[in-house]
C-alpha cells in the first residue's frame, strides 16, 4: 500500500518541481513547449520502443489491441456527435480530447512496479493500438474533417498520419513482433535509458502549465469531455470484464481507461486550430482523476 502512495507521491512531486521553477522564474510558461517537443519526438517514442520489445502478437493479446481500438474509435465518435452544435474546429478538438490515454506516462510506471513482465505486456499491447490511433489517426481524421473543404487532401491526411513518431514507434513495433525480429540489447539499453526520464518530463511540463483558465462560456465544453471519459470508462470497464483474458489483464485495462487525456492533446489541438483553454484544463482535471482512481483500484486489487 506504501508504494502505491509513494508512486502518487512521486507524480505530485514532479509537478510542484515544475510549478515551483516558473515561480521562481527560473523556467517560464513557454518552456512547456520545448519539453513537449522533447517529450513526442524523443523520450516518450524510445519508453515506447523499450517497453514494446519482445511482444509477441497471439491471440490473447490481439485481443487487447481490439479493446485499444475499440476505446479510442468510441470515444473519437461520441465526441464529434455531442458537439454536434459546435463548429467543425470545437468539433475536431472535442475528436481529440476525448479519445486517447496517457498511458506511457502515467499507467506504465504504476503497472511496471506492482505488475512487471506480464502486467506490463497486457499494457503495451493494448497501448499499440492506443498509440497508432490516438498519436496518429485521430488528428489525421480530426484535421480532415475540419480542413477537407479546403485544403486538406489524402496526401495530408498520410502526412499527418506518420508525422507522429510515436506513431511510427509502434509501426515498427508491430514489424518486429510479426517478423519474430531480434532488437540488439544496446539499443534497448539506450531506448530504455532515454525513456525513463519521460515521466519526469510531463510532469515537469504540466507544472509549467499548471494555470486553469475555466471561463464560463467553456464550462460546458470541460463538462462534456471529462464526463464523456469518465463514462466511457466506466462503460469499457463493464466491457472488457466481459472478454475471456485473465483477471489482472482486466484489472490493468480498467485503470487504463481512466488514464488522463494523451500528455500531447494540446499540441495536436493547437496544430489543428484551436486557441482556447479547455483542452489543458481538462488534461490537467483529467490527471487528478486518473491518480485517485488509479490509487484506488490498486488497492481493491
């Protein structure tokens, strides 16, 4: 139980260190923006790869990669039908805000202490298809439907497909796995490295940006994807309980599914458009759900 708490303790901590920095000026407000470029580019894509290594695809496993998919398609739908009253750029952001789950920064380093080796690959191979859609084709999607009247072709759509390297991370991931590939120890070795700094860096980040802005016209807006995420995991809970895996994959995907918004929702949201406030507001509401939650199923377990 102490580790449990310790590990919650250990999130909080990083972010007050970012927090605590911009108030004293030593890092500002914009500087989230670097660690952000970091965090998609560099340190999340190689905890991705190091993590993703020696998976093997049976059909057990292709079963979490369906609930994966089925997660992140769902919830991509129920939040362009309830802002069916919102132009095609709130309605693009609510595609991206409500799908998706920070799992590499904050479900791994919970399962990969209390669950490693089997726990972590229930994890991942549900993350490869979370990863594919929700760093990939959902804001491939979200920006042709919000551009295709104007500018935005198939040859965009691929652009923006595989201009996420986490994207391409798991792609090169699921080659490996079908073709029974051996990765060189090294590389894992410098991947896992380079990795185990990532959650320390969102943190970090969401210190930088820890400000909510909650104006009342967008009160609504926040509402609406906390509660379609909230929902939906309680609804892909009752789901996944009903597939034929074992307990504790079950146990592990129902914490996952009240993981946070995807750490980089914001920047996909600002490279579609979209200037408000509520997308980082909900990812940072999202996060203190997503710890008291994730707290209090260890514990049941």
């Amino acid at each position: 139980m102490s580790d449990i708490f310790f590990q919650t303790g250990l999130f909080l901590l990083y972010i007050f260190i970012g927090y605590f920095l911009k108030k004293i000026k030593l890092l500002k407000k914009e500087d989230s923006q670097v660690l952000a470029t970091i965090i998609m580019n560099i340190t999340l894509p190689c905890l991705f790869f190091s993590s993703g290594n020696g998976l093997k695809l049976d059909s057990e496993f292709l079963i979490f990669m369906f609930l994966g998919c089925l997660a992140n398609v769902l919830l991509m739908m129920i939040g362009f039908f309830i802002s069916y009253k919102e132009n095609p750029l709130i309605r693009g952001t609510y595609m991206i805000a409500c799908s998706g789950y920070d799992v590499g920064n904050f479900i791994l380093p919970f399962i990969s202490v209390f669950f490693p080796g089997l726990g972590v690959m229930y994890l991942c191979s549900f993350n490869i298809t979370n990863v594919i859609i929700s760093m990939g084709i959902t804001y491939a999607v979200a920006s042709y439907y919000v551009y295709h009247h104007t500018q935005m072709g198939i040859k965009v759509f691929l652009k923006n497909l595989f201009s996420s390297v986490s994207f391409d991370v798991y792609i090169l991931i699921i080659i490996i796995a079908c073709f029974h590939l051996t990765v060189p120890e090294m590389i894992i070795k410098v991947t896992s490295s380079i990795g185990s700094v990532n959650s320390f860096l969102v943190m970090m980040m969401i210190g930088l940006k820890l400000e909510l802005h909650i104006q009342k016209s967008q009160v609504n807006q926040l509402i609406q994807i906390l509660g379609t995420r909230f929902l939906g995991a309680i609804i892909l809970s009752i789901i996944t309980f009903l597939f034929p895996i074992p307990t504790l994959a079950k146990y592990i995907l129902t914490i996952t599914y009240f993981a946070p918004l995807v750490s980089v929702s914001s920047v996909y949201t600002k490279k579609l458009g979209y200037k408000g406030d509520v997308v980082v507001d909900a990812n940072l509401i999202s996060i203190i759900i997503s710890m008291f939650m994730t707290t209090v199923i260890l514990l049941l377990m």
